[in-house]
C-alpha cells in the first residue's frame, strides 16, 4: 500500500451583507419612478443633460449623474433620469421613436451615475472628481493599482427593457493620459450584455477569473478579454462573464482581476508606458441602443459603491490535506525448472577383425608380408 498526501484549494466566502432580492420591478413602474419628482430631487427631462455641481450623499460621498445619448441628435418620446433625495437611488426611463443618430450604428446612448472620479479632463475641464470612498480615491495613477489586494464593487440594480431594445448594464471605467487629460481606454465589466461585447471588430486576448457573488451566492467566474480601438482612437477593453448575471439583483464583484489586466494591455498592446496611465473614473450605467430606430427601457440603482476592507465579503482561503490510500495488487510470474530423467538404451555396433598368421619362406617377400599383416590389427583398431 502507498500513501499520497494531495492538497486541494477552495476558496470559503464568508458574507456580511447577504440579502434576498425580492421580485424585479416592470417597465411601467420604473417610468413611474423615474418621471415623479418631489422636493430636494435632482432629475432630466431630455438627453444629453449634465450636472454643474455633484450630488452629495448623507454618508458623505458625492456623484456624478448624466444621461450622456452621445449619438443621438433626434427622436420622439420622452427621457427621464432622476435623483432621488429621500432614498438616494436613482431613476433612469427613456422611450424614443425615429431616433436620429450622428454617426449610426446601434449604440446610441450610455446614461451613468459616476460614484468616483471624473470622466477624462479633455472632456470635463475643470469638473471636480467625486466620490469620498476610505479605501480608492480616482483619479489615480495606474502604478498604484498594484497595491491592492482586491477593489470590490457593490451594486444594487433593476433594470427592464422591451424586446427591440440592446442594453448593456454594468461597469464602466475610463483610463486618461495624465500629461494631456485625453482618453486613453474605456472598460467595461457587464453584469449582462445584449451587444455580444464590443460593437463591431473586436479581438478575444484571453480570459481572468474574479469572484462575484450574486444575491448572496458566491462564484468563481471566467470573463471573457475582449479589446479593440475604438473610432476615437482610445483602446476599448470588455470582460464578458461566462454566464449572464441577472438582468435585477445586487451584484457584489471583485474588478481587481480586471484592472491589472487593463494595465497590461494599456502596456503591451495600445503602447502606452505605466507612467502615462491613470485610472480616472469608475461609473455604473447602461451602454444601450437598437437594431432599429426606437428603445424603451429603464433602470434604477439602489446602491453603487467600492466597500472598505471592512464592508468588503472576507474571503478565506483554505488548504484541506487529502490523503488517498492506494492498494496496489502485485502479479508475479514464476518459471519453474522441471528436470526428467532419461533412460537411453544404446545399441553399438561393433566390428571385431580376427588376424591370422601364413607363413610363407619365399625370398625377400616373407619379412615384408609380415610386416604388412602386422599393421592391419592397429589399422581396424583405430576406427572403432
């Protein structure tokens, strides 16, 4: 018997917030929502609609909030996006018709709440970044992405669509040249996708593995690398999950996986050294759009923030020893040596010559004649 000592990891999930998500809300409702207003809200009316000053939250943090249809120059229908005071979620509802677009294609609009940082400077000017989260603060050069251990993000979400309408809901970031403010990268991690991924040429560079957990269930999940250039020139990267989260629940996620991956590839591939790399927002939204000309969908947005190492799920890794016990069974071959004894019974043959003596007296002859009789007794002697 032989004894094998095999270790196996497993990783435990110890969650301190874990709770049940009760029924999604309809279209309706979410419109609903959305269109009312009540004192101390702040809410758009139309697209392409911005903020001057950043909502303040009762825990001390601050936002951004845009309804951002950067593709959209026309339609028929009604927007609205609102914040809302005395429960601080927000509200999102659009419903158009014979929309217009300024560069075609099916992605149209990509309205955001930005819970750190700023969009990229060339864009934003001298807009202040928001956030006031303990543990990351954006915009922050991407060196000091290496020294955290994780960055989890927690989401709690709705979203409803109708059936002609592509919408994807998730994580978006964005990545600067801190030298110029330019946009340098644009990233999503979706909970769900509708697109497939990045709209138009697109190419798979492997894969990362984060842990998610999923209305309190944990998950070690596969996402799927997907990178292009985008028609503004900045590198575009995707992480698509092995399976669809769902499209109403609270996601809690670990982007750090993601990030280190974004560095790389902002590095090896788009060109750009780590000195010129800063990581400048981080948003949580919809990129949507349609195959036709009308969308109708809507979410709302419960809760969106990166938990503090105290609020984060405590991760556990575990080793467990295994010892598996192996019975081996040995065949043996054996030759055996048999010895016979064998009687042989021989028959010889044997010739026996008889000489005989003449006499004879004639001259010279007689000594030689006997001598010559002589030597044939040792002749036949030799050839028995």
């Amino acid at each position: 018997m032989k004894a094998i000592q095999k270790a196996s990891m497993f990783v435990f999930v110890f969650v301190l917030m874990v709770s049940t998500y009760a029924s999604a809300m309809t279209l309706p409702e979410i419109r609903q929502i959305a269109a009312s207003v009540e004192e101390g809200d702040v809410q758009f009316t139309w697209w392409d609609q911005w903020l001057e000053e950043p909502i303040q939250l009762s825990d001390g943090r601050t936002v951004w909030m845009q309804t951002n249809f950067w593709n959209i120059v026309g339609g028929e229908g009604e927007v609205f996006m609102r914040f809302i005071k005395q429960t601080e979620d927000f509200a999102f509802y659009v419903d158009l018709n014979n929309v217009q677009t300024q560069w075609g294609g099916i992605a149209w609009a990509t309205p955001e709440v930005i819970i750190e940082g700023r969009a990229p400077a060339q864009w934003w000017g001298d807009k202040a970044p928001v956030g006031g989260h303990e543990y990351l603060t954006l915009p922050m050069p991407a060196a000091e992405i290496s020294n955290y251990d994780s960055i989890w993000v927690k989401v709690k979400y709705d979203v409803a669509k109708r059936e002609d309408t592509l919408v994807r809901f998730g994580i978006n970031l964005w990545f600067e040249d801190p030298s110029t403010g330019a946009p340098i990268g644009e990233l999503y991690v979706p909970f769900f996708d509708d697109f497939g991924g990045i709209v138009g040429d697109r190419t798979e560079v492997g894969e990362v593995t984060s842990t998610v957990i999923i209305n309190g269930e944990m998950k070690n999940m596969k996402f799927t690398i997907q990178r292009a250039i985008s028609g503004g020139g900045w590198g575009v990267l995707l992480f698509m999950p092995e399976e669809q989260l769902p499209q109403s629940g609270e996601v809690i996620i670990d982007i750090k996986p993601m990030m280190d991956k974004v560095v790389e590839q902002m590095r090896d591939f788009f060109g750009m050294p780590l000195e010129n790399q800063q990581w400048t927002s981080i948003s949580v939204g919809s990129y949507s759009g349609s195959e036709g000309t009308a969308f109708n969908y809507g979410w709302i947005i419960y809760e969106a923030k990166i938990l503090s190492p105290s609020e984060a799920p405590q991760v556990i890794k575990t080793v467990v020893t295994e010892t598996v016990t192996i019975t081996k069974t040995k065949t043996e071959t054996k030759t055996e040596t048999k010895t016979e004894t064998i009687t042989e019974t021989k028959t010889e043959t044997k010739t026996e010559t008889v000489t005989q003596t003449v006499t004879e007296t004639q001259g010279i002859c007689g000594p030689v004649a006997f001598l010559g009789l002589a030597l044939i007794p040792l002749v036949l002697r030799r050839k028995k």
